[in-house]
C-alpha cells in the first residue's frame, strides 16, 4: 500500500495540488501556507499574561497580569493560542468546521507543538466536546480531530468520555460575554471515573477558538472540581478584542 502511494503521489498533487489553506494558492507540501497568507498571520508570543496567556504588547515582569485578570481571574490556568483571531485566521476553523477540510486539524496540531515544553509529560489531552445533536449533525467534533492529531505527535494521551456537554446550547457566535457565560455555566458533566483518570494531573482542553472564555473556564471549572491539578487551553486563534473582556 505505501508503494502505491508513493507511485500515484505525483499523479494525485497534478490533479489535485497542495494549496494554502487561506488563500488557495498551489504551495509545496499539503498544510503549508503561501509566504503572504502566512505573514499576514499575527502569531502570538511572550511576554503574556500569567494568568490567561493574553499577550502584552511589551515585555512585563514575570508574574504580572492583564486587566482582566487582576479583575477576575479564571478558571483555567492559561491560554496557548497559535495566532490572533482576524480575518484571514478565522478561515481555518471555519473550513475545518463547516467545509469539511479535516486535513486542517493536522495543521493546527502541529503549529500547537511549540507550547507542549511548558506541560508536564503525564498530562492528559480533553477536547472540548459538543453536544449529541451537533455531534450528528456536523458528522465529527473539530476539537477531537485537533486533539487526536496533537496526540498522535505528542504521544501524550487523549480522553474522549471525560468530559461531556449534557446540555444544546444555541451557537454562541453573536452573544456577549455575558449571555455566554450564563448558557454555558451548567453545560458540562463529566464522567463517573473521571476523578480517577484525572486526580493530580494537568489538561490540556482543545478548542478551535477562544472568544470570550465562557466555554473553557465552564470546563475548567468541572475539571479542577474533578481532580484536575490544572488546565491550560490549546487553540488555533484567540479573539484579542476587548470583547473577551466583557
């Protein structure tokens, strides 16, 4: 079977080339971007907030918060986003949500390696899950995809049953922080052996995109009452806008 694939390679990337994943140029190798979609891209780096992850523009003492932080901390232990939520960032969750480009989840995983060196090695990966009735809809959980490709690079395990969303929230694109956290507050249970599989260990929650934080502290929240020691998210974009601060 590998002799095939090798054999037909060249036959498939004539008829159907690699292309990037944002503008749709022909690229070199599958999940790559074309030099301009990729620095049109706002990669995000330190210094960050030590609470949330949320990038300052310059660099702080260690230890130092963002605004909203020192207003209310959250839940969860911080966020690991790959680049800034914008116009051109926002196409990729979008077509790996509602295109069906599945191969996008690899692509994310991969850029999400670079901050596995700040997560201890018995860590446990849990995708943010989605409800039974989106779950059929859809056909597949975005966050499992990215996951799974994460843990399938890492070696570091994944837990599917962990963490369920028992309740069909409405989309929360259009609402405000506000109206997302009330939806959300009581939207996930989890798993009667949870607090064996997560007693003293550190999460990594997989979402797609972080906006206002509503969905991952719910889910830090649960966790941590669970047994987990700590949870940091792992996402391709983060909203930057004060909108996440509402």
């Amino acid at each position: 079977m590998e002799i095939l694939s090798t054999l037909l390679k060249p036959v498939v990337d004539f008829a159907l080339p690699p292309r990037c994943p944002i503008c749709g140029v022909t690229v070199e190798a599958d999940n790559r971007f074309c030099l301009s979609c990729w620095n049109s891209l706002d990669f995000l780096t330190e210094p960050w907030c030590a609470s949330c992850g949320r990038p300052f523009a310059f660099e702080q003492a260690a230890g130092t918060q963002c605004a909203a932080c020192l207003k209310k901390p959250p839940d969860h232990d911080g966020v690991r986003a790959v680049v800034a939520y914008d116009d051109n960032s926002s196409l990729l969750p979008m077509r790996l949500k509602y295109g069906g480009r599945l191969g996008f989840a690899e692509l994310i995983a991969g850029q999400l390696e670079r901050f596995l060196g700040e997560i201890p090695a018995d860590a446990l990966i849990v995708p943010v899950p989605l409800h039974r009735w989106r779950l059929w809809s859809r056909g597949f959980n975005q966050s499992v995809l990215i996951g799974r490709a994460l843990s399938e690079r890492s070696g570091i395990a994944m837990e599917t049953g962990v963490l369920a969303r028992k309740d069909a929230t409405p989309p929360l694109r259009s609402m405000s922080a506000k109206e997302r956290r009330r939806l959300v507050k009581n939207a996930f249970a989890v798993s009667h052996d949870a607090q064996s599989k997560l007693k003293g260990r550190a999460v990594i929650l997989i979402d797609d995109v972080y906006t206002t934080g509503s969905t991952a502290n719910a889910c830090a929240r649960i966790l941590k009452v669970s047994g987990a020691d700590q949870v940091t998210v792992f996402c391709w974009a983060r909203v930057l806008t004060e909108y996440d601060q509402s």
